[in-house]
C-alpha cells in the first residue's frame, strides 16, 4: 500500500519503511519554535527539571528557534519582563536562532523561519501556535503544540505521541483568473469543506494552479489549512521549493526531497478548478461563512489591514501598493499595513511600495502580529468593522467584541481601501 | 479510585473562553491561573477561590467541553483547583492540553448527574451513588493514559529524562 506525502515522512523520521493512519509515533524533532510564549515554555522546561539534580539543558539549541512577534515592542511591563526572562535564557542555552525586537532580523515567526532557511523539506517542525502549519509549503510536516508539550520536546527532542493522521488531498486544476489569488483559494476551500472539514487530517495540496504557485503563496494556503481543522497543510516539495530555498532563503548544501507513492490512499479528494474562482471573502464571525466578493459589496469597512503570518509578504505588500498607487484611501476609512518581516518591509522600501501606500494615506506599521489577536495595535471602535488579510474573524478578534471582522485577500482590502465599501479588485483598475 | 461529588453541571460546546476568559490570557503561569477559573461565572469562582470546593470534585459538561481556542490556561486553571471534569466528550485541543497537564477527565457519552450527586469510578463504570444509576466510560488511547497516570507530562518526561538520558 502507496503511503501520503506525511505518512512517509513521518515513516523516514522514525526510520521505519511503513506507517499506517493512526500509529502512534515518537519522531524526533528538527525545529522547535516559539514566539513570546516561550516564557511558559521555559516556566514548564525548568519544573521538568526539578529535583533531578541535573542542570536543565535544552536538548539541542540548534533546533530550537525563538522569534518575538506577538507584543513588539513590548505593550506592558509584563510582556516587557516575560521578553527579558526569554533573552537571558536564550543566551544562557546558545540558542542562534533568536529573533529579538530588532529592525534588520525581526519578523513573523511564519515568515522569519521560511527566509532564513530553518525549514526544509521532510522536516519535524512544531511551534507553540496554531498557525505552524504554515510550513508544510516547503514540505515539512509541521504542526501547533501546547506549551507543556514544547517543554517536553525542549528536554527529549521528541514529539510524544503523534498519531499518523488521515490526509485530505486538495487538486488545483486550471490558472487564477486576473485578481483572484491563493487567499482566495484557501478561504473557498474552507467555506466548502466547513472550519471542521479536515479534523485531525492533513490537506495535501496538489494540481497545476499549485504547481506554477509561488511559495509565498503556498504558505498562505498551509497557514490557514488550520481554519478548516486541519493538523496540518502540505504542499509536496518541487522545483519552486527548491528555487525558494535557493535564491530567497539562503540555502546553500543539496536539499533532498520525495513525493507522496502514486497509489497512497487519500480518506478524501477534493477537485477544484482554479479559473472558476472569483475573490472571496470570509465574513463574520466565523472563518467558514464564505461568499463571493459580489455578495458582500458595498459593505461600510472603517479599518482595512494588510499584513500578518498570513498576507503580509513581498508580493501582497506590492498588489496592495500597485491598486493604491497615486490614489488616495477613502476619508473614514483607516488603512494599517503589516509587513510579515523587516527583510520585507527593507525590500518594499526598496521598490518604493512603502512611499506608494503612505503617500495614499496607509499608516505602515512595524512587522508583527498586531491587530490579528486583538492584543496590541488597531483595535476597533464599537460596532465598527474591518476587512483583513489575516486567518480569523472570531468575535473579538480585533480587540473589541462589538467590532465585525471581514477576511480577503490583499487585493480586495486594497481596492476597499479606496472606496471605504468593500470592492471587486476587477473593478479597480 | 476516584469518588467526588458533583459541584457545577454545565452544558455542551463550553469554549475555553468561558472556562478561562481571554481578558486574563497574559496570565500564563499554572501557579497563577486558578483565580481566573470560570471567571464570570461569579458565584462558581467565588466557591472556588475560597477553597469552599474540595480537591476531587466533580464538574459534570456535555459535548465538546474545551472548543474553541488553544489556550493552556483553560486546562491549568481547573488542575489548579484538582477539579475532575466528566464530559460527554471533550475538544481535540483542550483534551491534548488537559492530558499534559495531569487534569483528571473521564469522557462518559451517557452520563446523567445533577449538581450535588456522588459519583463513583468503578474499573470502566461510572456510577451515580445518589441515582444509582451507571454509565459506561470510554478509555483513553494508552498511550496518554500513561500521561494522566505519571500525573501530566512533566513528571512523565522527568521520568524518561532520568531513564534515557544521562
């Protein structure tokens, strides 16, 4: 029997020739990531630790990777002291992959571990955040756990008890039309299959459209793979993996990759023709309440993000700069662009994107997660609402309950932008 | 063994933001979630941060208990207070989390019981000590019931640290 793309990886990480849905497995780890919350993580590792007369030592720094992305810079003491208890541990451990408060190697952690090459093919990557899944774009088998589990995997390098999981294999026939894009992709699929659709299995995504896909697009559609219940989200790895890996991340030793067996057994095919597809948007609250742009045009939207783990690389900050370019963002509507990484946000500078959307009256703010959580920055008036690129609409996701919550592709929110309603893209040329 | 008796009935789909409010998520550390547990469920919390609830008692739910967010704290802040939920069956994530931090949980599909009925654990019975009634119980995949049973993963993971490494 034919195994997935994860059933053989997961069969490699454990050195065996087959695993079936379901086994429960020990892998070993090759990346362990963190952002803010590794303060827990690091509270939970030293009680592991306690009363076993042994100095508490991580098993491996190389593998472990920290970025602060959450609350940068820090917005309350708490935070600013939980950052500081991270720093010196890091430096105490050797851990190299660090990414501080820090204007030239800062970022996302989703976009910060993809460019700097920490992630490759075949690769064991957990983090402590749902939206690890990310990384199956450059076909890593990569997945959220809690913050006790990363203790247990800082002290074993282990992962304990993962189950083979069941995986769900997505086919992108055909070419996007004009101003339709992997956001829009990602988000039909979840309104289709329901935000429980993929429960506890993978999304393996394949077909044509995903073939000539960049991979900054791949990581859109593995990042929110979780919002259909997902585990995880993977694209088989290929010759734009390794082109990526090459000449955006760095990578510079031979990269060695595999395919899913032609005769694996998917619990489930899902076929979807890529020109058929217009803009969508996820309206609120709930990321799977999916419509077509046309339905919900002409909606009143008072703040417009652009950015996050999810839209906020090179090529979403430029569709945004080239719709926005020599026009103006409409008056009672505020636009906050994220960039994902400083390395973006240095080369959008670079390309005059940045001038672009400020002189149209964008405020460019510093990469982070922002406004995603609610946490930090952006937070919504009462009964005001926004459209973003980010991955969820949940109520109170922007800081304030009373605030509704539109989800689109960098394209739409930049055509919004402009007329202060939400807009068709395709009308904004 | 356990035995306990019943000190709060709630209903399905309970979201972790019920359990530990998203207000109280800067709050992380096990030692200092407890007092946010059910925080707006005034009276309950009230109980509970007055210790008027003993260790060992039992908060009865339906469906679904834990969805929603992944939040660790919903699982920490009832160990905390060594609550035993029994649920007709609980979320994928809460269940992972609540397993790793040693929360006791019996997941019992048919269970009936009121606020204040004595429930018993009986090998794979639940039974009702004031209805007299019993109910059966679904177990846990052994692997993580080797979890619950070192007390939660860090006193299992200590243990295979000392075992395997050296």
């Amino acid at each position: 029997m034919g195994m997935t793309y994860v059933q053989k990886l997961l069969a490699r990480a454990v050195g065996k020739r087959e695993v079936a849905v379901g086994d429960v497995l020990e892998p070993p780890v090759d990346l362990a990531m963190s952002h803010e919350n590794a303060a827990l993580v690091l509270n939970q590792f030293l009680e592991i630790y306690q009363g076993t007369g042994r100095e508490a030592r991580v098993w491996d720094p190389s593998r472990i990777a920290i970025i602060f992305d959450h609350r940068v810079p820090a917005e309350s003491s708490k935070t600013a002291s939980n950052q500081k208890k991270v720093r010196e541990f890091v430096a105490s451990q050797g851990i190299a992959k660090f990414h501080d408060i820090r204007g030239d190697i800062g970022g996302i952690c989703h976009q910060i571990l993809p460019e700097n090459g920490y992630v490759r093919p075949g690769a064991v990557v957990v983090g402590t955040d749902r939206h690890t899944t990310t990384h199956g774009a450059l076909g890593a088998f990569a997945f959220g756990i809690g913050a006790t589990e990363m203790a247990s995997v800082w002290t074993l390098g282990r992962i304990l008890n993962v189950e083979v999981p069941a995986t769900l294999k997505v086919v992108v026939n055909g070419a996007f039309r004009d101003d339709v894009y992997p956001k829009d992709l990602i988000l039909y699929l979840i309104g289709r299959i329901s935000a429980e659709g993929a429960n506890f299995k993978v999304i393996e995504f394949h077909g044509p459209a995903i073939r000539s896909m960049p991979t900054s697009g791949r990581l859109v559609l593995c990042n929110m793979s979780v919002e259909a219940g997902a585990t995880g989200g993977v694209v088989p790895p290929d010759a734009e993996t390794l082109r990526y890996l090459g000449e955006e991340a760095g990578v510079r030793e031979h990269v060695e990759t595999f395919a899913p067996d032609p005769d694996a057994l998917y619990d489930q095919v899902i076929e979807i023709e890529a020109g058929s597809l217009p803009p969508q948007i996820a309206c609120p609250h709930t990321v799977d309440n999916v419509k077509p742009v046309d339905a919900v045009k002409g909606t009143r939207v008072h703040q417009i993000v652009v950015g996050s783990c999810t839209n906020g690389r090179l090529d979403d900050i430029e569709v945004a700069a080239r719709i926005l370019k020599g026009r103006k963002v409409a008056a009672g509507t505020r636009l906050l662009v994220f960039p994902a990484s400083w390395r973006i946000y240095h080369e959008a500078m670079d390309r005059g994107y940045l001038r672009d959307l400020m002189d149209a009256g964008a405020v460019v703010c510093n990469p982070g997660c922002g406004p995603r959580l609610g946490v930090h920055q952006g937070a919504l008036g009462d009964g005001e609402t926004a459209l973003a690129t980010t991955n969820r609409n949940f109520k109170g996701r922007m800081g304030n309950p009373a605030g509704e919550v539109y989800l689109s592709s960098p394209a739409v929110a930049a055509a919004s932008a402009l007329t202060g309603v939400i807009s068709d893209p395709r009308e904004a040329h | 063994m356990l035995q306990g008796k019943v000190v709060r009935k709630v209903g399905d789909d309970v979201s972790t933001d019920i359990i530990y409010p998203g207000r109280y998520m800067a709050t992380v550390l096990p030692t200092e979630t407890p007092q946010y547990a059910f925080a707006d469920d005034a009276e309950f919390n009230q109980r509970l941060r007055a210790k008027e609830i003993p260790p060992g008692s039992i908060l009865v739910a339906g469906k679904n208990f834990g969805c929603g967010s992944s939040r660790e704290q919903a699982a920490s802040c009832l160990k905390g207070h060594e609550l035993v939920v029994v649920a007709q069956n609980f979320a994928r994530i809460f269940l992972q989390n609540a397993i790793n931090l040693g929360l006791r949980m019996i997941i019992c599909p048919t269970v009936e019981a009121g606020e204040a009925d004595e429930l018993m654990l009986n090998g794979g019975t639940l039974v009702n000590r004031t209805t007299g009634k019993s109910f059966p119980i679904v177990s846990l995949p052994k692997a993580r019931q080797a979890i619950i049973d070192a007390g939660g993963l860090i006193p299992y993971t200590r243990r295979l640290l000392v075992e395997r490494r050296t």
